[in-house]
C-alpha cells in the first residue's frame, strides 16, 4: 500500500493549519469561509477538536477578556461558530468552559476598576448564567414598577372651592 504523504503549508495570518488532504482526514461536516484567507476551509471533527484545544490555551491568556477575539484570531465568522458549536460537543464543553473563565475575569476587572463597571454589567449576562438570571429579574422588577405607575387610570378629584361674596365681586369686576 503507498503511503501519501500529506504537506502541511501555513495560511498568513492563521491559526489553522491547512492541508489538501484534510477532507479525508476524519468525517467531513462542511466548510468555512475564511476571513484572513478569504476562501473556504474544510471542517473535520479534528478541526474542532483543534478549536476546542486552541480555545482552552487561549483563554488562559490572562489578556484575553471576550470569546469574539479568539473567533476573529480564527478568521471564523459568528455565524460559522455558531453551527459549529452545535456540531461538535468538545468545542461546546470548551466554550462554556471559556465562558465561564471569560466572565469571571471580567467580574474580576471590573470590581478592580481595570474595566468599566457599567459596561461590563451589561455584558456579563453573555458570559454567566447567575449574571443572566439576576438581569431578568431586574427586568421584570423594572416593569412591574412602571406598570405600577402608568399601568391603570388614574383619577384626580378637583374638590369644589367656595368663593365668599367678595371673591366673586373682585373677579367679576374684572371682566
């Protein structure tokens, strides 16, 4: 049996190797386009296990503080991540794993004002569940309170004032 032999070339600007022979290496699940490259790139089960390794070392960063980053060091788009995240259950392990780190270090950050504190709240629902229940919550709170003061009809009484003779007298003359 003749052996092939495969030849790995570095795409600039790429963290992904790439080889001809890729779509025989594993199960091939599909392309994507590229971004650094600007072409299609096979996708293998290997391949997103290799994300999902890269991702693990790359959050370890201490730098690194939003998982759009690592997608864009990747020249993957987010729509292409995204299916592949549904695809490939080590590379979903590996980005909550990142989230989770992710979100802490911006926590982290932001208590010792490294980060803004307002913008990092708005964001941190993306990175931690408790984050995203706590936001919900206050959600709602937030409109059961405006619905508390706009919601329902409210009616203003004008009492009748008495005027005395004189009052009328003066307004009267006025006229």
């Amino acid at each position: 049996m003749k052996r092939q032999k495969v030849i790995t070339k570095k795409v600039p600007n790429s963290t992904i190797e790439n080889s001809p022979t890729e779509k025989k290496k594993g199960l091939y699940l599909g392309d994507y386009y590229c971004m650094k490259a600007l072409q299609p790139k096979p996708v293998t089960e290997e391949l997103l296990e290799l994300i999902a390794q890269k991702l693990i070392q790359w959050v370890e960063d201490e730098e690194n503080i939003s998982l759009t980053n690592f997608k864009r060091e990747l020249g993957m788009r987010d729509k292409d991540y995204a299916v592949w995240l549904e695809r490939s259950e080590k590379l979903k392990e590996a980005h909550g794993w990142a989230k989770m780190i992710l979100g802490a270090r911006r926590e982290e950050q932001a208590c010792k004002r490294q980060l803004d504190a307002s913008m990092i709240k708005h964001t941190l629902y993306q990175y931690a569940p408790e984050y995203k229940e706590a936001a919900e919550y206050h959600s709602k709170l937030n409109r059961s309170q405006a619905e508390g003061v706009s919601g329902g009809t409210t009616f203003v009484v004008i009492p009748k004032i008495e005027t005395s003779e004189e009052g009328r007298v003066y307004f009267e003359a006025e006229k």
